[in-house]
C-alpha cells in the first residue's frame, strides 16, 4: 500500500491513481488533515508561505477570493518543491482557502440556497480579540452565513510551465440558532473561536451555536470532501495522462 493512501480507504479509480504517488498537503491545518485521512488519505505536510494578503475588493465575483488565495498556496508550495527536491517532486499537491461571508437571509426552514438573492457579503477573518469574536457572533445569531472553500490542486504536465492547476469552490449556509445572550458570552470566553475564520468551530463547542447546516458539513470544517474526490474524478475520466508524467 502506498505511504499516502492508507488501507481503509475506498477502492475507486481516484485513489487507485494516486497510489505510489506523492500527495502534498500545502497547509498544517489539522482539520484539513484529519478530513483527508478520514477518506484514506495521509498526505506529506508542507505549508504555503504565501502571506494570503489579496484583497476581496479586487474580486468582482467574491467567491473567486478563496480559489485565488488557494491558487498562490498551491503554486508556492509545488514550485518550491520542485526547485529544493528534484528527485522526489510532488505528484499531487493540494491548497485551499475557506472563509466566512455574513449573508443577510431571513431563516426560515424552507428556504433553499438556489433561492436566495445575490446580495452584498462581509468576510469574516478570525476574531482579533474576544470582544470581536463577540460582535461576529451577536450579528450572525439567529441568521445565516456562507462558508466558501477553494480547493485547488496542481500536477506536473510536460509543457509549460510543468504544471496544471485545476480549482473548484463549495459552499454552504450555516443557519445559527437564536441563541440567549449566556450561551454566546459563555463561547466566546472559551476561546475555541479566536483562531477561526467567522469565530465558530462547527466540530467543537461552536455546534451548539447552529441550527441547522445546508450542504458540505466538511466544508465549513475547512476541506470539501466530496467535490474535492469528484474533481479527482474528473481529472482521471478527462485525462489519461493525469499524474502519469
């Protein structure tokens, strides 16, 4: 069995494929992580250096702010590699991005992601401090917001520039109880939320903060799990020299 493809994962093409190869996780978030090897996969870990500093007013479209930041990790980390170890280059390397957008829905139980209006959206970064993880929580609570995660992957090709890179992003809404005043003051003392995008951990004590989760619950964990195995699809149906170079 390959290093990076552990023994319970599924036997499917995808993961056939990436047998004997080496795959690249171009990030140390643990959650990232723990998803990957849940479906049988053990990436190596190598963080981007990238300083994620773009700014989302450059976007016309704010969802292309996350595949773009996950777009620098993902080349930084494979050009990198290639350059400092060019006998054991990366077959596979992975980047994403997730990032929180407030999103002013009314909740109400039968309302349906296609339904909803484009609107004007506020990103969330990680709280500075538990006065702002406060403010994020008082203004989402009872309402909705968007989780957006770009995945982003590059594999060598023979032409230039060695590489081709192929993205998607998922999202989800993630509807927040109406929750007492207590409830949020006692979670944010905790402290789970001041190093989270939107200041909440769906998988801690943040899940006692929602109501409800409409699509990928791995994707407002931080990594898109399923779409990420359906592009590996793709690329094996679309391409029969996919991380055969």
């Amino acid at each position: 069995m390959s290093k990076h493809i552990l023994p319970h994962a599924l036997r499917v093409p995808a993961i056939e494929k990436l047998k004997g190869k080496r795959i690249v996780l171009a990030s140390n978030s643990p959650r990232r992580k723990e998803i990957l090897r849940t479906f049988g996969i053990a990436p190596d870990i190598v963080p981007s250096t990238f300083e994620e500093n773009l700014s989302i007013h450059d976007f016309p479209e704010v969802h292309e702010y996350p595949v773009a930041t996950a777009t620098h990790k993902v080349v930084e980390v494979y050009e990198r590699l290639v350059q400092d170890q060019p006998d054991d280059p990366p077959d596979l390397v992975i980047a994403a991005d997730t990032v929180v957008l407030t999103h002013p829905q009314p909740v109400t139980s039968d309302t349906s992601y296609s339904m909803l209006p484009a609107a004007n959206q506020e990103l969330l970064e990680k709280p500075s401090s538990k006065e702002d993880n406060l403010r994020m929580l008082l203004d989402m609570n009872g309402n909705v917001c968007e989780v957006v995660t770009g995945v982003v992957v590059a594999y060598p090709i023979l032409t230039a520039p060695g590489y081709m890179i192929k993205s998607i992003d998922e999202r989800t809404l993630v509807y927040f109880a109406d929750n007492e005043r207590h409830i949020i003051d006692a979670y944010v003392e905790s402290g789970e939320g001041i190093d989270r995008a939107g200041g909440f951990a769906i998988q801690g004590l943040g899940g006692m903060l929602i109501r409800k989760v409409e699509g990928d619950y791995n994707n407002v964990v931080g990594f898109p799990a399923a779409s990420f195995f359906k592009l590996l699809d793709l690329l094996v149906d679309e391409d029969p020299d996919f991380l055969d170079v």
